[in-house]
C-alpha cells in the first residue's frame, strides 16, 4: 500500500538551494557544485541508465550481495523493522532486502520528487501487504520521518557507496544525523565500495558509452534551464581523474575554451582548462569504513564483501 507524508509532488523550480549552491559554488576558486544537483528527472534517468553500464561494477556488485546474503541479513537485522532507504533513487536493489527481512514498512527518501513517486509506486504494487511512505527531501538535512512509524525499530538503508560522495568530516555528521533520527536501538546497512586499481576506478566513472558523461553534462542543462543559464554545451568536457592522495575518483566539467557565461543574473569566467568540480567518490579499505563508522555513533557488527573485495556492505548498530 503506498502511502504519503509531507511529500509535494516535486521540488519548486527554481528551487532556492540550488541556486544558492550553483551560485557559490561558481564562486569560488576553484569552482566546485555539490553531486546532489544532478538529481532532476533526466539526471536520476541518467545514473539509472550508468548502474547497467559494464565499467559500472559497484551495483551489480551490492546487488549480487543483497541477493545472496538475505538469510543473513534476516538473522542479523531480525523482522518488524521500519526500513528508511536514504537516496532510494528507483529502489532496484530494495526488494531484495524487504524480501529477506520481513519489515513493518517502508520509507524511501530522495530528492527528485517525481521520480521517487513512481519508483514507490512499483514498489508498493509489488509488496501489497506493506506500508510504503515516500519522503521527499535532502537527506543531508532535518528530517521528519513519518508519524505512522513511530515506535518501531528501525534500519537505516543506505546503499550504493552514496557516503563516498561527501568528504570525511561531512560523512561523519550525515552518520551522527542518521543515527539521532532513527534513533535508539537502530541499526544501519551501508554500502562502502573498496580502494582498488586505478583504471577499473577510473572506468567506471568515464564509460566508453558516453552516459556518465552526458550525467554530468546533464547539470549544465538544469543550470540553463532553472537558473536563466547561458553556459555552453559545446564548452565544457566530462573529466574523471583518480586523487590517489585522498582516495577518490573525482568528476570535473572541464572548458574547453575560455568561457565567458550568466547564472541567475550574475556573471563567471573561466579560462580555457579550469574544471568545475562537480562530484568526488571515496573508496574505502576494511579499516577505513569501520573507522568512519564509528566517528558517525554507529558500531559495526557484520560485513559481506564479493571474492574480489569491490566492495562491501556493513550492518551497524547505533
């Protein structure tokens, strides 16, 4: 049964966060936007379209782990649990997880409105018998969870290697944030993906395919769109590099030419070469998760990992 709570049926265009964020993001030196910007209907169509892509190894990975391990997972987690998917994005991987464990309901949290509604959609039509209660939001902000779930356990899901996505110290504060909304006796089941070798990293992020390019060219044509944008199309490139110092692929727009453009009524530049940084994703080692775990108030308990180690999921108890 699908079932709704504070959730408007899509985000105000324009929505003022992101021109706030665009316009100091373009700002600075050197010029970055935060990833949660590429989420309108065409960009969560796109990151959809990349999880099929065969340099793409992280979700078939997590989901070959939620299909094998759900005996586990149902001994661990145990049944009753209020389920809370913090970026359920089309919720692939979910069903798998609901199957094992048995869950009292289900809240998938996005951003992208529309999209959030109808993968909820599929899914309460394929599970009749649970509560299905899409929340519209940010996760990286206050929440209100459903009145309808209060006094039940819950499980944090947070799938993906989303984590990956915000820098040590903004990771551990989503953590702590995780652990006081859902709150005493919660557990947490998170996908990490591993450090590994560069070129397989770097692949899975520039496809050969060109869809993880036009993803994060797609950001440009929001900014144009939403915020009165002249930015070129033909002007920028998809670049993704390795950080090996911090661990990370990163993903930049890259001019290629010097660039002269309007957002929002005000004016940028940018010479030929300078990239805005649009995306960083952390890998993580054994130590490194359970170390970052930890900081965010969460107690790792259990652990699966594939034969190659690409990557792992992590149950944690708050």
């Amino acid at each position: 049964m699908l079932l709704t709570e504070n959730a408007p049926p899509s985000l105000p265009a324009p929505d003022p966060a992101f021109r706030r964020d665009i316009i100091e993001g373009l700002s600075r030196e050197p010029k970055a936007t935060p990833p949660i910007w590429f989420y309108d209907q065409r960009g969560s169509e796109l990151f959809e379209a990349i999880t099929d892509l065969p340099e793409y190894y992280p979700t078939r990975t997590e989901t070959a782990l939620l299909e094998r391990h759900g005996r586990d997972f149902a001994a661990a987690i145990g049944p009753g649990r209020a389920v809370v998917e913090f970026g359920a994005g089309s919720a692939r991987k979910t069903p798998h997880l609901l199957r094992a464990i048995d869950p009292a309901a289900y809240v998938p949290v996005d951003i992208s409105g529309d999209f959030l509604h109808a993968s909820s959609a599929q899914l309460a039509s394929a599970f009749p018998g649970l509560p299905v209660l899409p929340l519209v939001g940010d996760f990286n902000t206050d929440l209100a969870l459903p009145t309808a779930i209060d006094g039940l356990p819950r499980l944090g899901f947070f799938p993906g290697s989303t984590i990956g996505n915000m820098e040590p110290h903004a990771a551990v504060n989503l953590l702590r944030a995780m652990r006081r909304l859902l709150g005493e006796g919660a557990m947490l089941l998170i996908g990490m993906d591993r450090i590994k070798d560069r070129g397989r990293l770097v692949a899975a992020y520039d496809d050969a395919a060109g869809v993880t390019a036009a993803f994060n060219l797609n950001l440009i044509r929001r900014i144009n769109r939403e915020l009165d944008g002249d930015l070129p199309l033909d002007g920028f490139v998809h670049r993704a590099v390795w950080n090996d110092d911090k661990a990370r692929i990163e993903m930049h727009l890259e001019a290629v030419r010097p660039l002269h453009f309007h957002v929002a009524g005000q004016c940028f530049r940018m010479t030929e070469g300078e990239t805005i940084h649009t995306e960083s994703s952390h890998k993580y080692g054994p130590r490194d998760e359970r170390l970052l775990l930890r900081a965010g108030d969460w107690e790792p308990v259990r652990e699966w990992s594939d034969e190659e180690g690409l990557f792992s999921l992590v149950l944690a108890e708050a």
